[in-house]
C-alpha cells in the first residue's frame, strides 16, 4: 500500500536524521550503553541501555510523542462533536499513527548505514550560526547540495551548552514543516558533532534588509506571514523560538522563508490535562520561570528583561520588532547599550515615521498589538490564529503561501552558489583566522539588570 510505503520511508528518514547519539558506546561523555535481556510479545531481546546524552535525546523524542499523540486525542475530539467521522478521517489517522509509532522505533532501531564524515565533501565555509561553523558540502553517493553545521565537543563547557546543542538537534530531528530548515542526518567524530541540513541558498532577511534599507509592505507581509505558520507549528509542540530575527530567517531559492536555529529554543513541559483543553493565559505567559536571557536584546520582550517568566508570547513581541524593522529599516528600541535598549523597551512608547515612510494603518495596527508590554494583551498569545485573522493579513491566502509569487527571487548560478552568504564569510575570516573548522562563539547567556 502507498501510505506503507510512505510510512517506511519516514521511518528510514527519522532513523537517518536521529544518527547515534542514542544508544551504545560514544566518543564523548556518559558511559557506553550496557547491554540488558527484556522480554516482548516476541521473546527475549537484547537492547543496549541510553548513554547519558542518548537518554537525553530519548526524552526529547517522548515529548513530541507526547504532543502528537495529545494533538490526536484533540482531532478525534474535534471529529466527533462535529460530525465529521468518515472513513477517509480513519484513514488520516492511521498514517498518523504510523508515523508516532515509527518515530518512536527510530529512538532504539539503528539506522541501516550510519553516516560518517567521509560520506560528504566540503565545498567551502560560507556561514556561521549561534553553535558552530557552517559549511557547504556534496553528499557524495547522491550528490545533493546540503549545509553541515559543526560543533566541537571541546567547545562544550558546561551542561548548558550540552542542553541547548541537544535542543537544536531534536528539533531538526523531529520536525517537519515547509517554513522551517530541515536535517538529513546527524554524526559524531572525535572532534564534533556534525548536523547536515537543507542549504538554504537565498541568505537570510537580515542581509537582504541591509542591502535594500527597507522592504515595501507586500515583501514585508508575505515574510511575516510565512514566519507565521513556522511560529504556529512551532508552538504547537510547545517549542518556543526565543531567538527570532531577521538573521534566523533564510529566503530559499524560490524565494520564500525557513526559520531556522533552535540552539537557544525551549521545549515546554506537556500538561495533559491543561493541553487536552485551552491553556490558561496565566500559564502561557509563565510556561519558564527561570533567569536566562539569551538571544540578541533588540528582540528581547519586556517580561525577559523583568524575568517574571516567559512563554510563547516572547516570539510575538520578537515579530512585532521585526515587522517594524522590515518597514522603517530599523526597529523600534535601540540604544548604545545593552541597559539602554531595555530601558527604551521597558518604558517607551513606539515612535511611528510620518509621511511617506509611515507604515500603513493596519500595519501600525498589527505591530501596536504584537508590542504589548504586558504578554497576556499580547496578539498571538491565545494562538496563531488571532494573528492570522489581522486585516493586515487580508490579501493573504495562507493555504497558498508556498506558491505564491515572491517579490525577491535570489539569482543563483547553481545549486552550490554562496553568494547571498559570501559576506557573512568575508566577516567571520576577519576574525577567525584562517581556520575552516573553528567554530563560532557559542551563545552568551545575560544576567543584566539584576539576574541571577
């Protein structure tokens, strides 16, 4: 059957991209996997047991088991108050299934070929992101194009820096979603831990807005709304961002968004019973109570420079300083300092251009309700759906996004051209010397303003 062929293909693929930091022996840190006798339905088996960084990886994978198996209680729910039960629904729901219990399988089950370092080419270095040097490389048996961000292990200090490389890594992993980055496999050497993705060719946001001073408000729409979807789908396994910016959106070759870099992302804790129904606003706004303030402070909202806790709503204040920033060409609270930047976010009002480079009305309105300093008036914080209904989106089919025609289309020569990131490397040479594998710095936690 089709959906059996689809289904092993996705197992294959999850196998693949999960590589072998779960079970048995590693190069670095956490005891090698014992190997145990367990009894099933088809006798006795031998399984090795999680190494440290493995269990870690295994709970990460149970937490989107969880979402998605709470995702599927929530559409039966749905389908039965409306009428809606027919075959083909059961047949959605067997796919669904599969593909819960495939994902699961992928956690123990090693890949039938695990990748290695000399399956892949280097091209060049052409980019850094907040956890290591990026480099283009050719896949040599496909001879497909992809971008392999390297990490070195001694780079990773503390339990922290581990936390947050497995976070990424997890949710490259586990997530499948047009507007995102994607990974095709993960692999370990002596040296690093390396993830190799989809090269996204077009550079990002942050650079193309450089170049042009500003984007007219249609270029400036179809970006955000494509940062949309990502946030919705993101959101909806509890993943919160915390470092959207125009940097972390890449434009594909066609034209259109991936948000991409989970080093510094959270996932949230699932409550079964608060998620089977609507969270409250008091738990949305608080879903972490912890003091870290990490990202760039531009985009940092108000309730992380006050550390009073923070949830999803953070991504929706990051959105709104970015619509801003697309718009007027710069955002809305800045200053020469870190302290100054907070002050002005804390205590100003947004200041709005007149004449002809004021934003449009709807425009003004929709950042106006996204910069809410108190996150439970804060637009997106009851769900990406408010923020999708704003007459600024209007025009906006969201079903067709992917086919609509962008007003920027990156000229590229060929699949392996890194034009649109050769400055970005330019600047790094700079300071990094002549070494192609240094990685950058790791992202830099702030304890401003009082944190402990």
């Amino acid at each position: 059957m089709n959906w059996q062929r689809q289904m092993e293909a996705h197992r294959l693929n999850t196998q693949e991209k999960v590589g072998h930091l779960d079970t048995g022996d590693t190069n670095q840190g956490g005891a090698g996997g014992q190997e145990v006798k367990i009894s099933n339905t088809r006798g006795k088996v031998s399984v090795k047991m999680f190494t440290n960084r493995g269990l870690r990886q295994a709970k990460f994978a149970l937490k989107f088991v969880q979402r998605q198996l709470v995702e599927l209680s929530n559409e039966c729910e749905t389908a039965n108050q409306n009428e809606l039960v027919f075959p083909l629904f059961f047949v959605d729901l067997q796919d669904k299934l599969e593909k819960v219990l495939h994902e699961i399988r992928s956690v123990c089950c090693p890949p039938p070929k695990k990748p290695e370092e000399s399956d892949f080419d280097i091209i060049k270095r052409f980019s850094g992101g907040s956890f290591g040097s990026v480099n283009l490389v050719r896949h040599k048996q496909t001879r497909k194009t992809f971008a392999m961000k390297v990490i070195k292990w001694q780079n990773l200090t503390t339990e922290v820096d581990i936390e947050q490389v497995l976070v990424d890594r997890a949710i490259l992993t586990y997530t499948e979603n047009p507007y995102l980055v994607s990974m095709f496999c993960t692999f370990e050497t002596k040296r690093d831990l390396r993830m190799v993705m989809e090269y996204v060719a077009g550079g990002d946001c942050a650079s193309l807005l450089k170049d042009r001073g500003h984007f007219p408000v249609l270029m400036a729409t179809s970006y955000i709304a494509e940062t949309t979807m990502a946030l919705q789908y993101l959101h909806s396994y509890g993943i919160i961002h915390r470092d959207l910016k125009p940097a972390n959106m890449l434009i594909t070759s066609s034209g259109h968004i991936k948000v991409a870099d989970f080093g510094l992302s959270k996932i949230g804790p699932l409550n079964i019973a608060d998620d089977l129904q609507k969270p409250s606003v008091s738990r949305i706004v608080k879903e972490f109570t912890d003091k870290e303030m990490v990202g760039s402070p531009i985009y940092f909202s108000p309730e992380t420079i006050q550390q009073v806790g923070y949830g999803k709503p953070v991504d929706w204040w990051a959105m709104g300083i970015i619509l801003y920033q697309f718009l007027v060409g710069k955002p809305p609270f800045y200053g020469k300092t870190v302290e100054e930047i907070f002050n002005h976010v804390l205590e100003d009002d947004i200041i709005w251009p007149e004449g002809k480079g004021a934003p449009p009305a709807a425009a003004k309105d929709l950042i106006t309700l996204l910069l809410q300093k108190d996150p439970k008036e804060r637009l997106g914080t009851g769900g990406a759906s408010a923020v999708k209904s704003h007459p600024f989106f209007r025009w906006v089919h969201w079903e067709h996004l992917l086919y609509d025609e962008p007003l920027f289309v990156p000229q590229l020569k060929t699949k392996e051209d890194t034009r649109y990131f050769d400055s970005h490397a330019d600047q790094k040479s700079q300071t990094d010397g002549d070494d192609k594998d240094s990685p950058v710095e790791l992202p830099v936690v702030l304890q401003f303003l009082g944190g402990g």
